[in-house]
C-alpha cells in the first residue's frame, strides 16, 4: 500500500529529540512523501519506512508494511534495544558531516591530552605559571583507534596529518594507509601494547559490551612518554565499565581520559567522573546528527529503493553493527 503520488509513508520516532526540526527537513527534501508521528502513524498500512532514534520498543513490530528502518544515528545499539524488532533491513547513518564532526572532537582531545591542556587548565585556575620543558612532539606519541570503521579511518587519516603514530584494531583485519592495524582477540595484545593514547570508536554490540574494563587497561603500555595510558571514548557508555575507569585513574593504570559517553545519559549529577581531576566530560556531543545533512540521503535512498536500486549503508544484523 502506498500513498496516491505511489510513496510510501514514513513513521519519525524519535525519543528526546524534538520532531519538528526533522519533519521541516522531511518536507524540503522529500515535499511529497508523507511523514507521520506516533500516536498518528502507530499500526498504519500505509507507513513503509521507520526513521528512529531509540524508538519505542514494540512500535515496529506493529506496521504491518514496513520495508526499513532508517537510524538518525551511526551506531543502532538503540534499535536493536527492541528486542521485537521486525525482521526488514536496517539502514544506519554514513555521513561526510557526522564523519568531519567527530574527527574533529578525536583530534581536538588528542591534541589537548599531548599539550597537556588538562595540567594548564588546572595551572590556570591557581595562577601558576609553570611550563613543562619536556612537552613531546605528536611523533613521540602513538594514538591507538579501537574501531576502524568510517569514523575511526577518517579520525587516522586527520591524526597523521597532526605528526601523531596511528595504530587500530578492529574485527576483521583492515589495511589502511599509514596505520599500524590489528584485528580481533589475537591481535588485541599487540595493539594495546602499541599506543599511548586510546581512542575508542567502536559499536555498542553483545561482543564489545564493557570491553574498556580493568583487564584491557592493565594490559595497556605504561612505557610510552606520557607513562599510563589516555583513554577518549566516544564510541558508547556500554563500552565502559565506569568503576574500573575510576580505579584505573586512581591507581595510576590510566592517566588520564576523556568521555563523552556514559552508560547513564544524561549523566547522574552525584556521579564522581564529574569532579575527577583526571576526567574530561562531555555530553555526547563528538559528533551531532544534523537533519540538514541526513535527511536528504535518507530521502534519496526512500526514491531510489521504490525504482528497485538496493539500500545502502545497511547494518549486518549477526554482527550487530
Ligand atoms: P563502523 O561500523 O563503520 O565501524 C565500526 C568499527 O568497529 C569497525 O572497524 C569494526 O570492525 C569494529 N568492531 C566492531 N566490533 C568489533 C569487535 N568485537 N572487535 C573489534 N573491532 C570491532 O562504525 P562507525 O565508525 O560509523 O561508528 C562507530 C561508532 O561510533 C558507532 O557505532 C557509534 O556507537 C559511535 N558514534 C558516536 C557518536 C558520538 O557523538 N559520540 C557519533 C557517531 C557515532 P570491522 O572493520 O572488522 O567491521
Ligand atoms: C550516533 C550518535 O550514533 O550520535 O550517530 O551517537
């Protein structure tokens, strides 16, 4: 069943997001498909395509002509939060300006952890004007990028222009240019030995799930020129166990890290990380979804899917990503 221009509807389910922003953009993209929202749209025949962030769970499972999902995010750990997911492919978001975004956060923190802005800042605060004579060039230091998907290429490519090493490791084994990469539990130990400064940029999935936890950090170099190791996780708060994180920083087995991703989000108010010497926070906010630069696409592949061209950007459900 489709609408009378022959288009099918899509359902916008949104969680903590406000809709309109999205619906605006569906109309300037796409003036003649339809867009529906909850409670309207629940149960409708008519609605073939579902665009989701943390969408409530059931109200899938309930269209009974729905032919994909579309992510507003790059990691779907939140659609597969519903555990009566509808079995339809499901599209996630690839995107040059979610790509540049969060390139941007990684060197920007890794430039602030290798010039030692946490120190100044602190410096700072008690008016002392003390430089250290031993600041290392990016060349002394390794970065190592857990996750070399689209966002942790792009993130190497842009931290070897900045001078620094780059190493990764992912699941399956890449090659990427310039990059010292590793893949899966056998060549975890070597990647881990390999960088000081840890980059997470990996999904949320049943395999990763508190993968940033004692035994990873311990396993960590403590013989690289900042001593213990930097953690930046931007990837998601699953990925962490939070109290290791925190004894990790008081024992000394991490140096110092930056998170913009919790398990809990927003983050309790009463949480420790917030007042941790050692703690950069920030509010999920690496790299935003914006509905000017996904909607679009989003719109195209709706056409292109009704001519009978294949979706593209589709996450691979075994492998949860
Ligand atoms: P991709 O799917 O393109 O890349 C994921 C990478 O992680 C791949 O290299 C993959 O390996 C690797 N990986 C997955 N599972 C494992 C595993 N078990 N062991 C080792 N490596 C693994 O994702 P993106 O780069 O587009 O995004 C990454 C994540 O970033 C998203 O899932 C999301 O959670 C997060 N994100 C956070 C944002 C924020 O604002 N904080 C914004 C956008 C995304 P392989 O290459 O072998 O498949
Ligand atoms: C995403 C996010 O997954 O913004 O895109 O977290």
């Amino acid at each position: 069943m489709t609408d009378s221009n022959g288009k099918g509807r899509v359902l916008l389910a949104l969680t903590g997001w406000e809709p309109e922003v999205w619906i605006n953009e569906f109309g300037k993209a796409a003036p003649n498909r339809p867009v529906a929202l909850e409670p309207e749209g629940e149960a409708d025949p008519g609605i073939h395509y579902a665009v989701v962030w943390k969408q409530r769970p059931g109200l899938l499972s309930k269209l009974p002509n729905l032919k994909a999902i579309f992510s507003l995010g790059a990691g779907v750990d939140h659609v597969f939060a519903d555990t009566s997911l509808p079995d339809v492919p499901i599209v996630r978001v690839v995107s040059p300006d979610l790509t540049t975004r969060m390139s941007e956060y990684v060197v920007w923190q890794v430039l602030d952890h290798h010039r030692l802005g946490p120190r100044y800042r602190a410096q700072q605060a008690d008016r002392i004007w003390e430089e250290d004579q031993n600041q290392k060039a990016a060349s002394d230091i390794t970065v190592g990028i857990m996750g070399l998907g689209e966002l942790g290429r792009d993130a190497a490519s842009k931290l070897r222009i900045m001078g620094f090493s780059v190493s990764g490791w992912s699941r399956t084994q890449k090659q990427v240019e310039g990059v010292s990469c590793h893949a899966g539990e056998d060549g975890l130990g070597a990647f881990l030995a390999s960088a000081d400064i840890f980059v997470v940029l990996l999904p949320l999935t049943p395999e990763t799930r508190e993968i940033l936890n004692r035994d990873l950090f311990t396993r960590m170099s403590k013989r690289g020129p900042l001593g213990a190791p930097v953690l930046i996780n931007a990837g998601r708060g699953g990925l962490q166990n939070e109290a290791d994180i925190l004894a990790a920083l008081d024992e000394g087995l991490l140096s110092a890290v930056t998170l913009d991703v919790f398990q809990q989000e927003p983050l309790d108010p009463e949480s420790p990380f917030w007042t941790h010497p050692k703690v950069t926070i920030t509010p999920h906010a690496a790299a935003a979804s914006m509905p000017h630069s996904l909607i679009e696409p989003m719109a195209r592949q709706m056409d292109a899917y009704e001519r009978g061209e294949p979706l593209i950007n589709l996450v691979d459900r075994k492998a949860g990503y």
